[in-house]
C-alpha cells in the first residue's frame, strides 16, 4: 500500500499538496505537525500536514518529503479549520493562512535570512559539525539564507540543524530584534509624614541653623512646587527647582524630613503584580453583568453598550474570572498593542501570572513561547491578551473572546493576505469551541449595532460612567465666527486657550487631539501654485518642521525642504493645513512653561516608544498631550480634566461611506478621555460646522441618533449591513494596461451577476511607488448566497489570469471592506 500527507505550504497557492511518505512515517504522523518537502527547483519548505491517506494525486508524481520536524502537532484541528473557513471566507490562499497565522520562528522557508545571535556566548566544543559549519559561515559572514547553509552543509535538510541552533539562541532570524523594556523608575519626594502635624512643621523650619540654609530653603521650594503643580514632585525637578545637588536632598531624606517613593510600571514578571484584590462591582456593572451571563444562555455573541469610563474592564474582568474557574481559556483581544501596558498591568492585578501578552512586536522566541503555552494549555497562557494575530494560537479550550473597542478598523487586517476582520473571525472560531463572545464599545460599529436590533447578538447597556461622574460637557466653538471676530491665536481659539490655561491652574492636564501628523499636509507656491509631489505616489508630500523635510506618508520618500519652487523658481512659498506638530509648535509658544508631547506615528516608531509617553502622562510629567487617533484608544488617564479637538472637518469630509460613523466614534472616544475618577470634564471641539449633524450627536451623546441616521444612509446607497462589499484592487506600473484590464475584469463581472458592480474607479491616491492602482467594488445584498456568489467572482479571477497579456496585473481581494 501506498502512503500520503496532504500538506499547506507557506505559498499564495490555493490548494494544498500530497507528499509521499513511509509506512512507518505514516504511522507515526499526525495532522498538525511540521515537515520540511522539497518544491519547486531546489527550495524546501515548512509544511503543515492537514490529512493522512492512502489515495495517490492523479495529475502529479507526488515527491517524497525530507524531514520530519515535530514529535507532536504544534497546530490543532481547531486551526485547521478556522484556517479553512479564512481562506474562503476572505478569498485567499490556505498557504496565506497559514503564513500569516504561524509565528515566523516555526515558519522557515528558503528566503529567511540567519544570523548570530551575537550576545549569547557559544561553546563550540558542543556544536555538531554542521552546526559548528553554520556558526563558523556566520563568523565571516553577517548573515545567510537557507540556499547557503544548503550549500555549506553540502545536504537538502538544513531545517532541523537550523531548529537546534535557534533552540540554543546562537542564531536568530534577521526580521526579530530582540528589545527588552526597561519601565522608567522615576524617584518621587513628598515630605515626611510626621511632619502632617502642623507643629512638627513649624519645630522643623525654626531648627534650621545658618549652616542648613539650603536644606530650608530646598523644603520651602518644595512647597511652592507642591501648590503650584498639584502633582507628585519627582526629585529631578526640585533640585533643579530649588537649583541644587541631589546630595542635599539625599541628606534630607536621611534625615527623615522627605520620603522618597518610586513609580513603575513592570511587564516582565506578572505575579510580582498580583494584589489578591477583590472585584467590587458597582450596581450598575453588577446589572450589567448579569445580563451579560444570562444572555450567554440563549444567545453566542453580546454587545456590551457601555459609554466611555463606565468600567466595562471590570465587568470583563468578571467574566474571565468565572472562565479560569471553570478551567477555560480566555482571549481578549485588543485593537492596538499599545494598549496592552494599561491592560495587563490592570489583569496581572487578579490573574497574576495567568495572563500572556502576544503581538507582532515580540520577538520570535517570546511569540514561539507564549504559542506553546496555549498548546500545552498551560497555566501560564489562561488568559491572551493580544492584537488581532493572537486569534491564531492553539486554543483547545476557549471558553470566552472578549473584543474590545470592536468597533476599532485595526481589527482588519488590510495587507497582505489573509485580509481577515479579527472580530468577525473570532465570532466563527469562538463556535468551533463552543465559546461566548462579547464585543465591548462606547461606539459600536453600525454591523454590530445592526446584529444587536434585529436579535442575532444581545445587547446589554451600561450608560452611566464609574462612580457616577457625568459625561464631559461639550462645547463647539465656531471657527468661522472665531476667525472673523479674530478670536485666533494661530490655530487656537481664544476660548480653548482660556480652558487649557484654567485646567493649568487647577493642576490638571490637556489632550489634544489633531488627525494629521506633520506640520502641515502641503507646501504651495503663492506665485504658480504648484505643490510638490512625491515622484513615486499620485500624492501632495507633506512637510515636516522638525526634519526641514517633505515627506511621503505612503511610500515614505522623503527630500529636504526647496527654497523655492521647482516649477517657476519663485522663494514665495506657504505651508497649508496643520497637522499635529505644528499644534505642538504653537502650543509651545503659548505655554513655555509647560511640558509638551506628541503622539503620532513619528513619535511611536521605537518598541516602547508609546509606552514611555504614556508613562510619562501618566505619572504628570507631562502637561499637554498633543496627537492622532491613538489618543482615542481606550487609555485611562485620572488627571485629564480638558480635551481639545482641534479641527473636526477634516475627519467629516473624507471620501468614504465610514466617515460620518468613524468622526463619530473618534470625537466620542477622544472626548471619553476627560474627566475620568472623580470629575467631570470638559471637551472643545473646533469646527466649521458647528451644525453638522455628526458634530450635534457627539455634543448630546446620541448615539441612537447616529445610528439611525446612518443606518438610513447605508440602506439607501446600498452599504453594509444591508450589502456585503468585496472589493479588487488592481496594481500595475503600465497605465495603459491597467486601464485595459480592470476595464475586462469588470465587463465580465459585470454580465455574471445581477448585483451593482461600481468602477474600475482610480483610487483618491492612484499610484503608489510607481504602480498605478484601479479598484472594482462588488456589493452583494446581504440575503444573496454568498458562497456561491464568491466562487463565481473566483472563477471570474482564474479566467483573468489565464489572459496572457494580463497575467502581470496584480489583483487583490479584499472581503467586507472596510
Ligand atoms: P471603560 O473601559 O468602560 O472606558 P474602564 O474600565 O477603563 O472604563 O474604567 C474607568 C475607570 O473606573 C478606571 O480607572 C477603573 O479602574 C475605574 N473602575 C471601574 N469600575 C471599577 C470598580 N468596580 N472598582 C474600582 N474601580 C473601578
Ligand atoms: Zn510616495
Ligand atoms: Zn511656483
């Protein structure tokens, strides 16, 4: 008898492969585990086995493989078929899948690039020879591929010597640089607590002898500070304050006058964390709560409502808690890694060790770890908390998802392949486990609030904040009136600069929020008009004051600053529009005194980057926050009493059907971040349209309003929830060609369906590093068959393909654009 594997390869294919293998091998293999094949000329892969038979491949002579590389399945059959239902719910290949879901570390293919894992010391005396081969090739040679240990080692299977060298961290894969993050330890000073007593006090300053002048001096600084910042002093800024060397104030704390205390925040041993704390629920939490569970016992999904600060963290806490009792695992997924720091140093506090942390800025063998956690269901990994990749663990045991901020568009994944929605796919790999799941939101995104009205999820509510604190007042400030009646200073409005300088006073602090990054978007030519372009994009560069640079945001080309114009040679040229810098810059000259940050891509690029300015906010070193959407990212913060939106129209006009629906989220989300603890705050937001019927639910809070309205709009223009969209987008650095075959491609989607088929439209940016781009959108009402109509469209694809004068145009699918 003859024996078979079926195996995915880590190749844009779309099918899977059958290798020949031994009766014996046969027998010891399983589904899941990982062996290295031979494909194509010369290249080895890492393959997966998805089935064992006996059934030879008719249309090709099936290779032998070369190597086993697990004793036991590193992937379960769960993920094998939530893989499945990816690749053809979102039109991709298996191999996509399979790339993207599996860390790179367990992913070797020829193209990975090895180097020395330089700090690690090696006893060579314990390499293998080909081992010590590899290692001695690096010492001369910074880094190799596969097809060069192939080479080296003179033999077809190098995965496994690879394998071990990884395991001994003497190599490691180029992509990875291993960071570690040191939480910033800042020394705070308060005074003694003996000295409370009003009468300690005076004893104290009248003791002072001549001799200790400073050391008087340095407490009475001490105190001006204290009233005039409202906020722990760290013992930096008083000796600078009080302009004298830390051994002074050293002396005072041997002396017992100040206590020093530390704040820090710590991610690399949870248990140190844990406090044994006990779970209050307030009323309304505990309500909510309680529905939530009963609405598990009829229903798969639930839609927490609940506005922003109302402690829907606590509730899921809960939740997770009774999950760990009864031995299930729990994923909660997060729209952005840089919110994990709050969350998990929020978790550690109940589940300690319990809680693993998995993204794509861990490195491999942080990511390989935490992936043989949830394997071996170990104690360590109970809870996951992640971005979106971490829904491709093996899970064998999931008894709850949570998404929060569902309503967050990172949860889609754009590029590459598989272009999965984490929520939506969640949903599905939640029923495989026969697990619950809850979105949590201030602002669900329409679909979802549209599954909760018409009762396929439920829904539960939660309108008041913790502990009872109002919503933020909101107030709009008209900056046509502003402008006119010269009530500016820059692109600050005389009322928002009178807030910002109260909230100073009062000790609290300000976010600002500005959706653009940069100084300002263009640089224009007051004489001819022309606005510098970026030579390999169809877009405007944007100028950038801190570089003196023009810079692409899309390909990231980037040339210093001209002088003077590059079509008519004029010096006049003008910035136009803002972005967050130059709020920054002006903001800087109004307020020097105080400590300014930006946040925004620029700012964030490092590992812990975000993490440092959160920190730093957090602890009130920082006085004014100035940034992008990521402020708008579920961050709690108890000392910000003032939020500015700087500029609300420039979200309100962007060309999409999402707009309206993601200003109102952003504004809500931004202004949720006033006002937390024990205050209510306040918002500004700066508009031209201060009757925009966005800008009035945000101001009353109306979310039902929105949606509604919205919900209209979709139906009538014909948009989810009512129509699925898929969209193509066709890539080619020929014009002309392009033109020609999105125009084919769409004829002939055109007369085989019965539903609108919109384009070959050019994209607001049509080219981006020098390939022109042409989108198809396909709208599919939602009560067609979907599955059919995609196999239809895939058929459409593979006929396109087969035109040899189109064969070069790349086409992508994207499923449920967003
Ligand atoms: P949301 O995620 O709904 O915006 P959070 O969960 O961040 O709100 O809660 C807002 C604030 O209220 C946090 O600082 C949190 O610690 C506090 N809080 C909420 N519920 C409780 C509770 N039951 N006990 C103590 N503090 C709570
Ligand atoms: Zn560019
Ligand atoms: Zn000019």
């Amino acid at each position: 008898m003859n024996f078979f594997i079926d195996v995915i390869l880590p190749l844009s294919l779309p099918k899977t492969f059958t290798y020949r293998v031994s009766a014996d091998e046969h027998l010891f293999l399983q589904k899941g585990m990982r062996v290295a094949v031979p494909f194509g000329k010369n290249k080895i892969y890492t393959a997966l086995i998805v089935e064992l038979h006996n059934n030879e491949p008719s249309l090709y002579e099936a290779k032998f493989i070369d190597q086993i590389l697990d004793d036991r399945p590193i992937v379960n059959e769960f993920q094998i078929k939530h893989w499945f239902w990816i690749s053809t719910y979102y039109m991709c290949s298996i191999g996509d899948v399979y790339r993207g879901a599996l860390p790179s570390a367990l992913l070797l293919e020829s193209e990975t690039i090895i180097s020395q894992q330089k700090e690690n010391f090696v006893n060579e005396a314990e390499l293998s020879d080909d081992e010590f081969l590899i290692f001695e090739a690096l010492q001369h040679q910074s880094s190799l591929k596969i097809q060069n240990i192939v080479d080296i080692l003179n033999k077809k299977t190098v995965l496994p010597v690879i394998h071990k060298l990884l395991n001994k961290g003497i190599i490691t894969l180029q992509e990875e640089i291993h960071e570690v993050y040191k939480p910033k330890l800042t020394r705070y000073i308060k005074l003694h607590s003996q000295y409370n007593e009003e009468a300690n006090l005076i004893a104290l300053l009248n003791n002072f002898n001549k001799k200790a002048a400073k050391q008087k001096d340095v407490i009475l600084h001490y105190f001006q500070l204290q009233s005039r910042e409202k906020k722990p002093i760290a013992a930096k800024q008083l000796a600078e304050s009080a302009n004298v060397s830390s051994t002074i104030i050293k002396a005072l704390i041997e002396k017992q006058v100040f206590e020093e205390y530390y704040i820090q925040v710590d991610r690399i041993n949870f248990d140190q964390n844990k406090k044994d704390k006990k779970l209050v629920l307030s009323a309304a939490q505990q309500n909510a709560y309680l529905e939530i569970v009963n609405s598990f016992t009829s229903k798969e999904v639930c839609l927490l409502h609940g506005v922003t600060s109302s402690g829907k963290t606590e509730i899921y806490t809960q939740l997770i808690e009774n999950e760990l009792e009864k031995g299930k695992q729990v994923l909660y997924l997060l729209p952005e890694i840089a919110l994990t720091t709050q969350l998990v140093s929020r978790l550690t506090q109940y589940f300690g060790n319990k809680v693993a942390v998995f993204h794509s800025k861990y490195s491999y063998n942080e990511r390989v770890e935490v992936w043989q956690q949830v394997l071996q269901n170990s104690e360590k990994a109970q809870v996951v908390i992640g971005a979106r990749s971490s829904l491709f663990l093996p899970y064998s045991n999931l008894g709850l998802i949570i998404v929060d901020e569902e309503h967050e568009q990172t949860f889609k994944q754009h590029d590459p392949a598989p272009r999965y929605h984490a929520r939506d796919a969640a949903i599905v790999l939640a029923q495989y486990h026969m697990a619950k799941v809850l979105l949590g939101s201030a602002t669900p995104s329409i679909e979802t609030y549209f599954n909760a009205s018409i009762g396929k999820f439920a829904l539960v509510s939660l309108k008041e904040r913790y502990g009872n604190v109002a919503l933020p007042e909101i107030e709009l400030v008209d900056l046509k009136e502003s402008y006119f009646k010269k009530k500016m200073k820059g692109h600050f409005s005389t009322i928002l600069i009178d807030n910002i300088t109260e909230a100073f006073s009062n000790g609290e602090q300000v976010i600002l929020f500005q959706n653009r990054r940069g100084f300002s978007p263009v640089l224009e030519c007051m004489t001819c008009g022309h606005v510098p372009q970026c030579p390999q994009c169809d877009v405007s560069l944007t100028y950038h004051k801190y570089k003196n640079q023009l810079r692409c945001h899309y390909c990231g080309y980037s040339m210093a600053k001209p002088s003077n114009c590059h079509a008519c040679s004029s010096v006049d040229l003008e910035t136009k529009g803002f972005g967050t810098e130059q709020i920054e810059l002006e903001l800087t000259a109004l307020f020097p005194n105080k400590n300014i940050k930006r946040m925004d891509q620029d700012t964030t690029r490092g590992k812990y980057s975000f993490e440092k300015i959160i920190d730093g906010f957090k602890n009130r070193e920082i006085d004014v926050l100035v940034g992008t959407q990521m402020l708008a990212k579920g961050l709690d913060f108890d000392n910000v009493s003032l939020v500015g939106i700087m500029n609300a129209d420039n979200m309100l006009y962007h060309p999409d059907f999402r707009a309206f629906e993601r200003s109102y989220q952003m504004m809500t989300q931004v202004s949720g971040r006033a006002g937390r603890s024990d205050k209510r705050g306040k918002v500004i937001i700066q508009t031209y349209n201060p009757l925009h019927n966005i800008i009035q639910q945000v101001t009353h809070n109306d979310y039902e309003g929105m949606y509604t309205e919205q919900l209209y709009e979709r139906k009538i223009y014909f948009y989810p929830p009512f129509f699925r969209l898929i969209k193509l987008t066709l890539k080619h650095r020929d014009f002309d060609k392009l033109k020609e075959g999105s125009l084919w491609l769409y004829q002939v989607l055109q007369q085989n369906s019965n539903h609108p088929v919109l384009g070959p439209e050019e994209p607001v940016v049509s080219r981006i590093r020098n390939e022109y781009i042409r989108t198809i959108m396909i709208k599919i009402p939602a009560e067609t068959n979907l599955a059919q109509t995609k196999k239809t469209i895939q058929k459409i694809l593979n006929s396109f393909d087969l035109v040899s004068q189109y064969r070069s145009i790349k086409v992508s699918v994207t499923v449920d654009y967003y």
